[in-house]
C-alpha cells in the first residue's frame, strides 16, 4: 500500500488536545489507512495557521478565536474549519460597557490571546 504523508500543523506545544492525534499513530491506525501523520509544532504559538496558508502545512489546529476573520463577512482568508477538539469554545472576550453584541465590534480592533490582531466588518452578526 502507497503512504501518504499528511502534515499537522499545532497551534502551540503537545498537550491534552492533541492526544488522539499521538494515541492514533502510536496505535498504527493512520498506517493502517496508508498515512504517515507527520505531526509538527510552531515556533510561536499560532504559527500553525499561518504556516496552513502558507502551504507548509496540510491541516492546522488552531483556536476558534483565531479564525474570527474566516467567519467576517468583508474578509477572504481561504480557510475552512473541519472539525472541533473541544465540545464549547474555551476563549472568552472581554469588552467594555458599549460593546453588547457582535456586531458592536464593527470599526473596533479585536486581540485575542494567540497574538492575533482583527478587524472587519462585524454589523451582519448580532
């Protein structure tokens, strides 16, 4: 049987999350479909994302909060979320007194935790 190599870009260091990706090779079970998971780790933590768009990586695990730009409607990043880790978002977002909404976000720049800096058109989410 031909092996394919697939490559896994980490949002940051192996951790809990990550531990059916390891369980599964440690097991053969990607072997045993003809895949070589070549699992690697950023060099700063969100790098895996970029690393994705940058074609150095097949699939790329990230935070929720680092795809906020995917789901901004003015936006075009190419990416497509395929499955979730996690059964709830584990980001939270802190605002002061005049944003109640997403779509109070609008004209305002958005950080997240992973370093990432935001903006787009939020007024279609409410």
């Amino acid at each position: 049987m031909k092996t394919e190599t697939i490559r896994l870009a980490l949002e940051w260091i192996p951790n809990t999350n990550h531990t059916g990706f390891y369980t599964a090779i440690e097991n053969g079970y990607y072997a045993d479909e003809g895949l070589n998971l070549s699992i690697f780790m950023p060099d700063d933590h969100g790098d895996g994302r970029d690393w994705l768009l940058q074609g150095k990586a097949d699939f790329a695990i990230t935070e929720q909060m680092s795809l906020s730009d995917v789901f901004v409607k003015d936006q075009q990043t190419p990416l497509v979320a395929i499955a979730a880790l996690t059964d709830h978002n584990l980001s939270g977002l802190l605002t002061n007194h005049q944003i109640s909404r997403p779509k109070d976000l609008t004209g305002n720049t958005y950080a997240t935790f992973c370093l990432f800096n935001r903006t787009g058109n939020y007024s279609g989410y409410d």
